[in-house]
C-alpha cells in the first residue's frame, strides 16, 4: 500500500475500506466496518437501504403554530380579555370597546391561565372535569409525542425546532423550563428520549450531544464554558452545515441526569453573567441544542436530527411606540433579534402567499442566522405563541397572536437526515486531506491512526465527560451538605428560572463580600464594590456591616451601621442584588421560600419609600376595590425603581453626573373638568453639574435604559467607550420643562361677574410650585369691564348674543424653579374652549416674582349654549414651563388665530354654513338632536352634582345619629331637599317652572356672591403676598405690621363667609355653589398668625 502512487479522494476512500475490512469482527466498528463495504454493492440491496430509512424523503410540512394563555396579572387589578370556544380558536376582546372583538385560529390553543388546583406532588391538573385547563402534561403529549411532534420527528431523521416567543411575564419560560414540579418541554424532551433510547433496538447505536447558548446584545455566550470569549462566539458559515457558532462546547451524555445537570449548570453561568452584566434574562434568547444521532450497525446508515429548542426574549421589545419620541429609538442592539426574526417571518408568509419577495434577511441578525434552517428550510417548526389574557396587556397580547398569525403560513421543506457511511467518509476524507496538506502519502496512514474512526472519537468523548461528571458531582454534594448546615445568601432574580440559583455561605468567623477575588463571598452587580460588606458568624448570630458608604438595604431599609440578621431577611446590594439570608438551621421552618419572590423585594423596598398603593390613591374612601388604574401605575412604579437605581449606579461610574428619579404625573392637572383621575409615571433627570432638567416618559427611560445597558458593557469590556455626543444615551438637547398646572374655574363669566384670584401651580408631586395672580373680566367690545348692573342671574340670557371677556395674567409669585437656578426662565401658556392654539406668555428670565401684565381679550359673536355650559363646568388650565438656557421658547402659530375687526381673538366661532334647500331637512334634523345631547349633557352634570351632595348629607345624618341621636334631625333633610329642588328646576325640562320666590334669592344672592368674590379675593391675595414676603429678621417693626394685617385679613374673610353663608342656606344652593370655595375659606380662617410671616 505504502507503493501506491494515488494522491487525492479516490485513494483515501479505498484506503479506509481496507483498513476496515482488517478490522472486521471487532465488535461495533466491525459491524460498522461490513456494512460499511456492503453499503457499496450496487442493485437492490442498496435501494431497499434507503427505502427503509426514509433517505431522501421530504416532508412539505406546515410551520406548526400553538397558543398559550398563562395567568394574567392579578395584582394590577386587570380584567380577562382572551376566550377560547374550541381548542384552536381564540377570541380577543378590546377593553375600550369590549363590542370590538378578533377572532384568531390556530393549530392548537391552551387554556392555562385559572380552572387548576395542585396534587399532591404539587403539579397543576384541572379543577374539575368541566376546566379548560391545560397543563405541563397536556402540552407536552401533543408538542412532543403526537405525530409531527419533536420527538416523533427527531427519531423519523428530522430536523426540529421549537420557539417558544410573547411578552415578559407570559409563560415563555414556564412553559420551555417548567417550575417546581412542572416541567416544562425542555426537560420533557431530554428526560423521555432517554427513556425511549433505553427501549430501543440494540442494533442501533445512540450518540446525543447537548449543548446551550444565550444571545443578548447580538453577542454569543455559550452557557457551558467558564470562561467568556470578549466579544462573544463568532457565527460563521459552512456550505454544507449552514450557520454555526464556532467554538461551541457540545458535551456528550448518555443519560437524562448527566442533560439535568448541564441545565443546572448552564443556569448558574447565565444568572452569573445577568448580574455582571446588568442583563436581564428577558431580554436574551437563549438556544438549547441537542444532536441526536442514530447509527444502524446492520445496515450501515445513520439518521440525525438536531433538535433546537428556543427561548425568545420578551416580545414587548420590539413595541415601535416603546421608543416613541426618543432620538436614540434605532440605536439599541438588543431589539435587533427579534425585530429581524419579524422581519424573515413576514418575508416567508408573503412567500407561501404567492408575492414577490425579492430577499429574506436571514443574515440581518445572529438569531436569524442561526434559525436559518428553522424558519422555511430544512426543519419541522413549532412556535408556541405565550399570551397575557390581562386588559393592560391587550396592546401586547394583540402583537402577538398577529405575529403568530403570520407564522403560520410559513412552508417548510423538511428532509430525512440519514446517510451511508460512504457518505460520512468521503466528508471525513476532505477534511483529513485539508489537514495533511502537501504531507508525502507515506504519512497519510499516521494522520489516520490518531483517530481512526469516528466511532472511536465519540468513545473518548463520551470517557471525557464522565470524568468531568465525577468532579461535578462531588461538587454538588458539597454544596448540598452546607446548605443543610450553614447560613447563606439566596439569589434572587427577576426571573423565577434564575432565583435561588447562587448561593453564599457564611462560614464561621468574618468574611468580606464585594468584587474583589480576595473575597470570601464574591459578588457581581451594579454598584457593588471591591469590598462591599462583611459579614461575621459568631455565637449563633450573624451581623452584617456596610463599608463605607457602600449602599446595603435590609427588609427595605438602607443601613450604615453593623446589623443583626434574621431568617428570612431580604437583602439588597448595590443597585439591585438581592438576596435571602437563610438563617442557622435551628431558624428554620416549612417556610414557602417562592413567596420571597423579586416582586415581594420591589414592594417592600417602595413601601419603605413611602410610596404605595393608598398614596397613590387606588382607594376611594372605605371602598376595598382598588382602582384599576392606579395599581397599574404603582405597579409601572415598582418595576422602574430597579431600573433608575441602576441607572444612575452607570451614571455614577461612566462619570456622568446624571441623577434620575421617579415621578408619577397626575393628567386630572390637565383636565379642564378635574375628572381625570388617571396617573402616570415619568423619570425626571437632573445634571448635577449644570442643573439642567429632563422629564422622560417611561417608554422613552426604558429605551434609554437598553443603549445605557450596551454603553456600560463596553466600558466594563475595556472598548473605546468615547461616542459622539448625539449618540450619548445620556445626553438629551435642552427641552422646556412642564413646572406644573393652575385651575381657574370659569363660573363668574358665565353671570358676567368679575374674578380675581390667586391660584396655586401644582407639580406633579401635588405641591405647590408657584402662585399665579390672574384676573377674568367680562367687558366690552372696546374693553371697559361691566359694571354690577351687568351680571346676570340665569346664564341663559347670555344665548346668542355676544359675549367678551379679558383674561389679565398678573404676577407669578414664588417659582421654585427660578429659585433653585437664577439663570433660569418661565412662561405660562393657555388655551380655552374651542381655540385650537397655545397662548403663551412673553418669557420671563432670572426673576424670581416677575410681573407678566399681560392682557388677551376675547369674544364670542354669537354664545352658544355649548359654549355657556362649558364656562359652567370647565376651568381655564394654565401651564408653567420652566425655561433652561439653550432651549427654545414656546410661541403660538398666529396665523391659525381667528380674529374680530378690533383685534380680538374669536371663541365659540363655528361656522354656520349655507345649505341648499335639499339639505335643509337634515340640518334641521341634526339640529334637533344636537340640543337634545346639549340637555342631556347638562341634565347629567346636575344630576351628578344632586348625586354628590346626597353623599354628603348621608354622611353627615349618619355622623349626626351617632353623636346627637335622632331628635335632632328634622331640619338637615328639609335642607336637602330645598337645595335638590333648587338644582332640578334648572333642568331644562323643568326650567320654565321656577320660583319666583327663588328667583329673587338667587338675584339676591347673585350680589352678594360678587361682593364676596371681590373682598375675599383681596384678602386672600394680600395673604399670599405677604406669604412670600420675607423681611428681615431685625425689622420687628415690619413684622408687627404683618401680623396685623393677617389678623384683619381673617377678620374680613369671617365676616364675608358669614354673609355668604346666610345668603347661601336661604337660596338652598349653598351645595351647587359653595363647597369648594368653603373648603378653601375654612383652610384660610384656620391659618395660624405665624403662617403669615412665613
């Protein structure tokens, strides 16, 4: 053989038959070696061969597409929104117009989300017979058992691929990884293949490989390897393999505990790195892959499929409103996968449709590459679509059932992988004559003795991982035994999969914590330092002290000094790692650990804040039920206090000197009508340096929070972290700031009544920010202000004629903004009825109290009842921004302002159109309904303030009876009645049958009400002025003064609420007109002499 003079392909493949053939009878690779050389015999056997395997088989199968619904979340107070009639059907129902509904078919659909109950072995099965309830169990007989499943098709030679994709929080997970007693797919998968191997032919030879991945940030991790590659895996390109991550560890196993166990172990590296790295586990996509290989020593063949099983990040990454309005809303890699996987899916979906499509993108992305088989190639494909069936998450949950929609008209062209060993060795030639090279043909047998066949190569593989199962194993013994012993710290992540995955034991004596490797306990994260804390286990108790000012939270509570642990503590360190102190074994009971849950750690920790669901207002009064909306905030609240802590740790060591906080925007400061009870919650961002101010929308923070994320990893990685400064995703330009909003109810002007008044600015924190003095004056044409033989008694009087009115703009006193920076400037914008633009003030700069004297007039040429009722029940809104130097100033479109022949800006100005006598008739009619929903409108808001006052007075009977019996209660409800009786006869219906004798009350108490307005308003504005005067502290002579002038300003209101009052009771609207003038005057009256001088 050494004489023959071949070189190339031919010589090799004989070269090999020979060997074999010397060989032959030598147990497995004999058989392989026989079958290999009969495998070459033309004719009929070799055809029979490959009919019986399936070679060349292809399945044109469809890209399976199954839905679950895991349970929604309860604790944001949210409503069902998803139904399921058949178990392929599935109903979503709008929740602003819950007539609006879209139906969705599918493969299969999964009820999981209530109808269960626990066993005994703590599995979830159905409650009863009649439940909808699908479980782990049910799931996994039909994705994986039924004919086309994943195992049926990995042992027929098929490729498989399951992706699993929705929004965070929706099952994903649990349905890929299982919890507790549930498994879920994965371990399904591997646990019953093994089984299935146990009870196979012994003709056949099993090589199954496994190996485990996460993608994040466009990045490749393999999740089996210690040590981490910069830069992550390369993804390279095989003509024949198609895509593949180089480098990857694919562990051999031979049994489902040794897979268990790399799982395990694949977990702990990822929880690892999500703390270094400051990633979330729900923004990664983690790939799990298992080559299953069979070999027929009878006949010479082998089948292999590769089974890829997908865990995609959250979904709601890829919402085009996440980043709505941010400059930086393309920059994040993190959304790159997914956005990309979207894009091959809607390629492939208008290709089986028939349409032109000109390129997938499978290149456009790691992920995609990866996929490539998956998604339209060589592979049966299943996507499990995971839904919240929760009203807030509608938007989300909408999302997904269309993307799952489209997948499913995905073709697929799966073939049987089987080939012959003359096949394998013509593959393993090449690449033995690639490794040889120009070698002399006499060294080509050398080459071939290292490993002469691959049966050998997996023998060695297999003897390599049972030694490396033997140190893993003693490992974990040791760590079982200490966590039966010794107190430790639990790890709790943000994912279920990867809590209690990491575990600290504190041994006997001292021990530092921090990032130092000369720790005893070392700790990854966000704002943990070299030497972070210690720890002491001495005489049965455990203390932990803080270094420095290192940042330690115990049950929600910072600490400073040494502090005694307890069982069960919950503790976090740095930005946001947290942990559960387990105590000595004596502490310990049959505690539910699960309940400790990342969650439970967010709440306590803003509870200890002051912030909760009662602050927020969910609670109305003694009503248990919560406003759904508010504990949708809180809970929006609760989720970004992790993220802004860690935040601002990036900031703090990236040397940026931004300091982030959260705030939550009340939206009834702008609504006219004050209704708007719904929150909001927002970041407000503040250069320490330049005291420059930012306000981010949550959307827009969490955008920012990604591009920070990839900022970080590149500094920590040691890359040029330096980037142009409008790619900094701290940096924003300048912006004006909104301070903050002022109420100034409309009423007077619709009786033609002057109103004077200081009102407060609130922030979104409810306090006061400024005080606007502003005056409301009904006039004339050519601005003289109307006289009291003006006002008028029943608004009504003013339909149809013309009404003009000046808004006078005063002062602004005491702005915070100006106070905090005199560099600092402000300006107030406002906008009334149906005036489509902002009116701004002129901007005022570096002026704490500045004086605006700004006057607008405006008219109204024909007053619609529209228009009247809107004065009735509406406030005029006015905004304070607060200017910043360098950003622009706010000014209003002028040529959109509709103006009168005098210059004045036109209200209520709708146009009246000519019609043709055809449309006469349909005029006339849609007047008549118009002014039947103008008096319903009106009926409506009398009825709603009948309502309110009956509220009061039940109350205040109730309160009577307690204290002073029943016999003192025959007037109060005579009261009611008169001030019931009183609004009804302004109904429209009833409005021609009022009293003359109420009629001279409200004349009488019109009057007074204008001679209160003016004094009381005085008084009230010089209590104010003086509020924000502050005189020296020397000027005792002053002070006096002051506190004289309060005392006759008290006196004045007194007697002005007297004569208001008696007025009011006699009129019986005191309840229509007065309660919350009342209120205020009563806070004004109980001021105390010092809060005058303050």
């Amino acid at each position: 053989m050494k004489s023959i003079p071949l070189v190339g392909e031919v010589w090799l493949e004989r070269f090999l038959l020979l060997r074999c053939r010397e060989r032959a009878g030598r147990g497995h690779l004999g058989k392989l070696a026989r079958g290999f050389c009969e495998s070459e015999k033309p004719g009929v056997e070799q055809a029979a061969c490959r009919a019986g395997s399936g070679e060349g088989c292809e399945d044109l199968g469809v890209f399976w597409v199954f839905l679950m619904a895991a349970p929604r979340e309860k604790n944001s107070g949210s409503k069902c929104v998803i139904s399921m009639h058949s178990r392929t059907t599935t109903i979503i129902q709008d929740p602003k117009n819950p007539e609006h509904t879209k139906t969705f078919i599918f493969d299969l659909a999964y009820w999981s989300h209530n109808g269960f109950q626990k066993d005994k072995d703590g599995v979830f099965i159905s409650a009863d017979p009649s439940s909808k309830f699908a479980g782990q169990v049910s799931c996994f007989k039909t994705i994986l058992m039924d004919v086309g499943g994943i195992l049926d098709s990995a042992w027929h030679g098929y490729n498989a691929t399951l992706l699993a994709y929705g929004q965070t929080g929706s099952g994903k997970s649990y349905s890929m990884i299982g919890f507790g007693a549930n498994k879920g797919i994965i371990p399904n998968v591997c646990e019953e293949l093994f089984r299935a191997i146990e009870s196979q032919d012994k003709n056949r030879e099993y090589q199954v490989t496994f190996s485990m991945l996460e993608i994040y940030n466009e990045q490749v991790r393999d999740l089996l390897s210690r040590t981490k590659k910069p830069g992550g895996l390369k993804v390279r390109e095989d003509q024949q393999l198609g895509f593949y991550v180089d480098g990857l560890r694919s562990v051999p196993c031979d049994n489902y505990a040794q897979i268990e166990r790399l799982m395990e172990q694949g977990t702990k590296i990822r929880t690892t790195a999500s703390t270094t790295m400051n990633a979330s586990s729900s923004r990664s996509h983690m790939v799990i892959t298992i080559q299953f290989k069979q070999v027929f020593l009878d006949r010479a063949l082998t089948k292999q499929s590769s089974i890829n099983l997908v865990d995609l990040a959250g979904s709601e990454r890829q919402k085009s409103s996440g980043s709505e309005g941010d400059r930086l809303r393309e920059g994040s890699r993190v959304n790159l996968s997914l956005t990309n996987l979207g894009n091959v899916i809607s390629a492939l979906a208008d290709a089986a449709l028939g349409k032109k499509v000109l390129h997938i993108p499978y290149r456009a992305s790691v992920l995609t590459k990866l996929l490539q088989s998956a998604l339209g190639g060589n592979s049966r494909t299943t996507l499990i679509a995971a839904i919240s069936p929760a009203d807030i998450c509608y938007e989300e949950t909408l999302s997904t059932l269309r993307y799952a929609e489209r997948a499913k008209k995905i073709r697929n062209k799966a073939v049987v992988n089987t080939s012959t060993l003359v096949k394998e060795s013509r593959a393993e030639n090449s690449k033995l004559l690639l490794g040889c090279g120009n070698s002399r043909i006499a060294e080509l047998p050398a080459c071939l003795l290292v490993e002469p066949t691959a049966q050998l190569s997996w023998a060695h593989q297999l003897e390599q991982a049972r030694r490396e199962w033997q140190q893993h194993y003693a490992a974990i013994a040791q760590e079982r035994r200490l966590v039966r012993t010794v107190p430790h710290l639990l790890n709790v992540n943000e994912d279920p999969q990867l809590t209690g995955v990491l575990k600290h034991f504190i041994q006997a004596g001292s021990c530092d914590a921090g990032q130092a490797a000369s720790n005893a306990i070392i700790l990854q994260g966000l704002g943990i330092s070299d030497k972070h804390a210690s720890f002491t286990n001495s005489d049965g108790k455990v203390m932990v002290t803080p270094h420095g000012k290192c940042k330690v939270i115990i049950n929600g509570v910072p600490i400073t000094t040494k502090t005694k642990l307890r069982h069960l503590d919950r503790i976090i360190l740095g930005s946001n790692s947290a942990y559960l102190y387990i105590g000595f074994p004596s502490e310990r009971g049959s505690e539910d650990l699960s309940r400790f849950d990342y969650d439970f750690f967010q709440l306590e920790r803003a509870a200890a804040e002051g912030v909760s669901v009662d602050k927020l207002g969910a609670l109305h009064g003694g009503d248990v039920k919560a406003d759904p909306s508010v504990l949708a905030v809180f809970q929006d609240y609760v989720k970004l206090m992790p993220l802004v802590a860690e935040a601002n740790q990036m900031s703090e060591e990236l040397g940026k000197g931004l300091k982030m906080e959260l705030k939550v925007k009340n939206l009834a400061s702008s609504d006219s009508r004050g209704y708007d009870l719904q929150k909001e919650v927002t970041v407000k961002v503040t250069n320490r340096q330049t005291h420059q101010v930012w306000i981010w929308s949550k959307a827009k923070f969490i955008n920012r929070k990604f591009l920070m994320e990839e900022f970080y990893q590149r500094f920590l990685d040691g890359e040029d972290s330096h980037v142009a400064q409008e790619d900094d995703p701290f940096w924003d330009p300048v912006e004006v700031i909104h301070l903050g909003s002022a109420h100034i109810w409309l009423q007077s002007l619709a009786y033609c009544m002057k109103f004077e008044d200081q009102v407060e600015f609130l922030n979104c924190d409810g306090l006061e920010e400024a005080v606007l003095h502003i005056h409301m004056v009904p006039c004339s044409p050519t601005g003289q202000a109307c006289g009291e033989e003006d006002v008028v008694i029943d608004p009504l009087e003013l339909l149809g004629k013309r009404m003009d009115f000046q808004i006078h703009i005063v002062q602004c006193l005491g702005t915070k903004w100006l106070k905090e920076d005199a560099e600092r400037g402000i300006q107030m914008g406002y906008r009334i009825y149906d005036l489509t633009n902002t009116l701004y003030t002129k901007p005022v700069w570096k002026i704490v109290n500045p004086q605006i004297e700004e006057t607008v007039q405006f008219t109204a040429l024909n007053a619609s009842q529209e228009f009247l009722n809107y004065l009735q029940t509406n406030a005029l809104i006015v905004d304070l921004w607060g200017l910043q130097e360098g950003c622009a100033e706010l000014s209003c479109s002028q040529p959109d302002i509709i103006v009168t022949g005098e210059g004045h800006i036109m209200v209520d100005s709708k146009k009246i159109s000519t019609v043709t006598d055809t449309g006469q008739t349909t005029s006339n009619q849609t007047s008549e309904l118009h002014l039947k929903l103008v008096k319903l409108e009106e009926e409506r808001e009398l009825l709603r303030n009948i309502n309110r006052v009956l509220r009061e007075e039940n109350a205040f009977l109730k309160e009577s009876i307690e204290k002073t019996g029943s016999s003192q209660q025959g007037e109060r409800p005579l009261k009611s009645w008169c001030l019931i009786n009183g609004m009804t006869e302004q109904l429209p219906a009833a409005r021609n049958q009022m009293c003359t004798q109420e009629a001279s009350y409200d004349r009488e108490f019109a009057k007074a009400l204008k001679v209160f307005y003016q004094s009381m308003n005085v008084a009230r504005g010089q209590f104010l002025k003086l509020r924000h005067y502050k005189p020296p502290v020397s000027c005792f002579h002053v002070l006096a003064i002051v506190n004289s002038a309060a005392m006759n300003i008290r006196e004045h209101v007194y007697f002005s609420m007297k004569v208001l009052s008696r007025y009011m009771s006699r009129s019986g609207i005191a309840g229509l007109y007065g309660s919350s003038r009342f209120n205020f005057l009563r806070y004004l009256y109980t001021v105390p002499h010092s809060g005058c001088t303050n």
